[in-house]
C-alpha cells in the first residue's frame, strides 16, 4: 500500500502522467490525456500544500490538462501542445529545485 501512494504522490507517477498525455497527444487519443490528467491530481493536491507556493495556481494545472483533452477531442495538437506545457514546465521547477538542493552550491566553493 506504501509504494502506491508513493506511486500516485511521487515523482513515478507525475512521469508517468506526462507521459501518457504526450502519448495521447501524438496518438490524438483524447482519453489518454484524460487519464494523465488524473494522474497528475495527486501530484497537484501534493504541491498546493507545498509552503513555497502561495495561491491556489498550482490546483490549476490539472484544468490544463483537461483543456489539452479537449483541443485533442477537437484535433487541434498545437493548443493541446500548448495547455499541456504548464505542467512540464512545473515539474521541470520541481525537478530543479530538488536538484538544486541536492546537489546545489556548497559554502566556499568557487566555480
């Protein structure tokens, strides 16, 4: 039961729900962006209780991806494209700042 709602919470299941909706993109499957955009609710529930983002803007994100759903359903890939950037663009922060604090600058090292 642990390793799921690491799954669902985690960084494999933002992944995966990325992945999916970029799939259902290129195969205009409008239903796969559908289930990617439910994927990714957890992740956004996760990082709405986050204390370095104020607002209410990341609960948002999945919209976008629902809107995606719809542009893809309307056959229109560069709009669908377009809303579903916002999310990558998001876990592309995240992914930085978990790196940045991982492996960031140490005190008293020059680069």
């Amino acid at each position: 039961m642990d390793i799921l709602i690491v799954f669902l919470f985690g960084f494999p299941g933002v992944f995966l729900s990325l992945l999916v909706s970029a799939v259902g993109i290129l195969k205009d499957q409008y239903w796969l962006v559908l289930i990617g955009a439910f994927l990714f609710m957890p992740f956004t529930y996760y990082l709405n209780g986050s204390p370095g983002l104020h607002g209410g803007f990341v609960i948002l994100l999945p919209l976008f991806q629902l809107g995606s759903t719809l542009a893809v359903y309307k056959k229109k890939r560069t709009l669908a494209w377009l809303l579903l950037a916002p999310s990558i663009l998001m876990v592309l922060w995240v992914v930085g700042v978990v790196l940045v604090y991982s492996f960031g600058i140490k005190e008293g090292v020059v680069y």
